[in-house]
C-alpha cells in the first residue's frame, strides 16, 4: 500500500501538466527500456526463435516463413501501426505512442549485429528466456512506470479493446496467447521439427517477464486499486472518467475520531496506468490521500 500527497491544480489540460514533469528523467528512462527491449530480442529472442508476443514475435515468425528481415519488418509495422492508431484511436491516444514507437524499432536497429559480438549457446533455451525475460521485464518496467508505451503490440490491443469492448489487459493475453501458439505451427528447431518447446520456454519468458514488469512498477498485480480521499470529489472523478477512461464507484467514509462524513472514490487502474493516474491526482488535490492496493481479479471493471 502506498501514500502520496501533493499541489493543487486546474483539471485543464491535467495530462499535458504531468508530460511536462521532470522530462529528463522520464526520457532518460525510457530511452534505456526502449534500448533494454532491443537488446534482449536481438540478443536472446530472435538468434533462438524464441517468441514472446507482440510484433517483434510477428516479426520472428513472419523471417521463418517469408525470409523477411526482423529489423526491416518491425520498422515497417511500427510506422503503420502509428498510422492506423491516428486514424482509429486518435491524435490524443497516439502522441502517447510516438517517441516509443520510434525508439523501439531504431534500437532494434542499432543492436541488429551486437549478436555478433555477444556469443551464448543457442540451444540452451533455459539460460536464453531466463535473461531475456529479465532485461525485457526490466525495459518494460521502466517504459510504462514514467507514462510511456513502447507502441506496436500496444497499439493493436488498443484498437481491439475499443472495438470489441473489452479490457486492454485481457485483449493483450488474448493476442499473445494467439502468437505464441502459432509459433509453434511455423517455427521449426534443429531437428527439422515443429519447434514446440520453444513456445513453452516462451511462456517461461512472458511470465518472468511479467512479473519484473509489474515489480518495477510497484507490485507484483496487472491492475492497482486507488482509493482516493479528497475535497476535489467531482474534478477527480473528471479526470479519472474523461482522461483515462477508466469507471469509478463512490464510496461513503466516516473518519474513525472525528465522525466527519467522506467521500472515498474508488478506481481499478491498469498497472501500465499508474504513473498517469497518480500524478493527475495529486496536481488536482495537493492533499489528496491516496490508499493503492494490488488487485489481482477485476472481471467487469476495467
């Protein structure tokens, strides 16, 4: 459970306000998840076959079948991606996607030969997902706790979550599920066989991959609870509805000494969201408090 208060400010504008915080920092960190993302596929992912999700995972598959270069296929999809997002989520959900969505594809550029320098045994499969769930988990950690995406598989997620009404979360493991069990139908080992422990060595990595992420991100749970005290109740349930999308529920609170009457508003937030709806908070309310729990199961909420 964590506690923060902060300065009060203005709902106008409030996600322009925390983009402008501390940006060297933000971008510093970003920079190097986006760099830490690139290096564990060029490194670990792709030389093994190893497919994690996402468009770089497309990207492996799509070299096995049609010889096409990882590097040129994810630069070529992420410039799409982005195209598609402004047209289908909008100018405002897409800027968010930008600086990731070119950072990403030129590390994965840049790091393209560094396989050639750093020599690990392929065919180890344990040693090859262990640590490249550690670095990937560890780059998307810091990627998402400073507000930022890295774009592409995001981005479809997002598309189908507006479409189909369903959560970002659970449209993410649908899309991954799909890519890494369709690796195993495309991919083949050594042997000349299907490749199919590859994709159980897979989900080893995305779930160590996971779990660092959503450790960087202060806790081990895809989705935090907020419960928020303030005297701001209406700008808050503004900011978190109309800002972030997300559903509120108000709950009343009495204070255990005082008796005074309370309103506690209560917020499912995806983990790669907390950064964006804890600062909003506190610039609407310095004094706001502001109780975070995980939150493992949230099915109708998010």
């Amino acid at each position: 459970m964590h506690l923060f208060k902060k300065n009060n400010v203005s709902t106008d504008n409030i996600l322009k306000i925390i983009n402008k915080k501390d940006r060297i920092e933000r971008y510093t960190f970003l920079v190097i998840g986006c760099f830490l993302l690139a290096f564990a596929f060029n490194v670990f992912y792709s030389p093994s076959n190893l497919v994690t999700g996402g468009v770089s995972g497309i990207a492996i598959i799509v070299r096995n079948i049609f010889n096409i270069s990882t590097t040129s296929f994810i630069v070529v999809t992420y410039i799409l991606l982005l195209l598609v997002s402004h047209f289908v989520l909008g100018r405002e959900t897409t800027k968010y996607s930008v600086i990731g969505s070119i950072l990403y594809p030129l590390f994965v550029y840049l790091t393209k030969d560094v396989r050639t320098l750093i020599q690990f045994d392929v065919n180890n499969m344990l040693l090859i997902s262990v640590f490249g769930a550690l670095l990937s988990g560890l780059g998307s950690g810091l990627t998402f706790k400073y507000g930022f995406s890295t774009g592409g598989g995001d981005i479809i997620c997002q598309i189908i979550s507006k479409f189909f009404k369903v959560s970002i979360g659970t449209s993410m493991k649908v899309i991954n599920t799909i890519i890494l069990i369709a690796s195993g139908f495309f991919i083949k080992g050594g042997t000349g066989f299907y490749a199919w422990e590859n994709v159980l060595y897979a989900f080893l990595a995305v779930y160590i991959t996971t779990f660092l992420t959503d450790k960087v991100l202060l806790g081990i749970s895809s989705s935090k609870a907020f419960y928020v005290i303030t005297e701001h109740e209406t700008s808050v349930k503004k900011f978190l509805i109309n800002e972030l999308g997300k559903g509120v529920t108000v709950l009343d609170g009495r204070g255990g000494y005082t008796g005074d009457v309370k309103k506690v508003i209560m917020c499912v937030i995806p983990t790669k969201d907390y950064f964006l709806a804890k600062e909003g908070i506190l610039e609407i309310d310095k004094d706001a408090v502001i109780l975070i729990n995980d939150v493992y199961q949230s099915e109708g909420i998010e």
